[in-house]
C-alpha cells in the first residue's frame, strides 16, 4: 500500500507542573492546570480546524486524555496504552533548581540529554518506543488518509527526530503547539516526509 497521510501531532495542555518547570514523565499522571484549560477552550477552534475530518489518538496519561477531550468533544478518541512521556526515573517530578546539587544530573546536562535518566530510560528507547506507537497507529487509522494525534511534548520529539533527522531537542515546543505532516505511507516505510509548525499558524 503507497498513500499518503496528514499527521498532526499536537501537544497536551499545560499543567501545574509545566508552570513549575518539573519534569514530568510517564511517571507522573498530572490533571491539567485551570489555565491549561482556558487556553486549550481559547485554542480549541483552530485545532478543530487543522485537524477537520481526522481521525483521534492520544495516549492513557489525565494531561494529553483530556486535552483530546475538550479539543474533539463531539469525536471519537482512541486511546494507545503505549504513547506516554519519557520515563524521567529519579528525576521525575522535580525542577532543575531541585536538582542542582544531583552529580547525576549535571552528568546529563553535560551529555547534551543523551544519558539514559538513573533508574528511567534514555532517549533512543524512547524514540523507539514511541515510533512503534506511531506505526501502530497508522496502522489503526485504516484508509484514513488524516489523523490528529494529542499526546507528550517528548512523544512529538521522538517522532520528528525519528522521521525528519537533527537532534531530539531541535523539536521541542511549547503547550498546545505541535507540527502538521505529510508522509508516504509504504507498507512499514514511511517517506516523503515534509512538514509545518502549527504555532506559524494563527490559532485564536
């Protein structure tokens, strides 16, 4: 099968946690902040817009489920176990501040992010991860030449670096940003692949 297919990944809505700086993994199941909310009701008709006749995914954790919620109320929305946040391990939950005095943490810096997160995972399992998670989708998405996936600022890191090559960081993108793009879908290959921020657009 050779198609192409519009993928919109948009990221989740803000939380307490996001305003706080804290990392914020898989491991950390934070509801979306009362601001969060408001900008998503504020944000939710250009979304719906760009993402018109697609369909739904997003992944188990409360801050991406319920983003999808109040952006597609009126649509079906699928949900894969799979596409959640990094595992941060140990520094899930805190702040660089908090973890200033960490030796592990300074060790990541210096990195450049490419250290595995003590007792976490590092970022080439979860690209792998995540990748898998965006095959299993297309595949879902059947004859279905358009889908809107809402799902983890890392997740749309892992699957543009995937996909379009440069550094994991080169992706990253505030709340409810996110990229459009179009891919040849070829059995397992996907190629072709050209793609649009979604925050050049107008979204009030």
């Amino acid at each position: 099968m050779d198609e192409i297919k519009t993928i919109i990944l948009i990221r989740h809505g803000k939380t307490a946690y996001n305003a706080l700086g804290k990392y914020m993994g898989r491991g950390v199941d934070e509801e979306l902040s009362d601001e969060g909310i408001k900008e998503i009701i504020a944000k939710r008709d250009g979304l719906r817009a760009i993402s018109e006749g697609a369909v739904i995914f997003t992944g188990p954790l409360k801050r991406a489920k319920d983003t999808a919620g109040l952006v597609f109320y009126d649509k079906d929305v699928r949900i894969v176990e799979e596409l959640t946040e990094i595992d941060f391990g140990d520094f899930e939950g805190k702040s660089a501040a908090e973890l200033s005095d960490d030796p592990r943490y300074q060790q990541w810096i210096d990195s450049d992010g490419t250290l595995q997160f003590p007792n976490g995972e590092c970022i080439e399992e979860f690209r792998a991860r995540t990748m898998d998670s965006l095959h299993n989708i297309i595949k879902l998405s059947g004859n279905d030449d358009k889908i809107a996936i809402v799902c983890h600022g890392g997740c749309i890191m892992a699957i543009m670096s995937g996909l379009c090559g440069g550094k994991y960081h080169d992706y990253l993108i505030p709340n409810l940003d996110g990229y459009i793009l179009r891919v040849r879908v070829n059995d397992e290959r996907l190629s072709d692949i050209t793609y649009d921020r979604i925050g050049r657009r107008n979204m009030a």
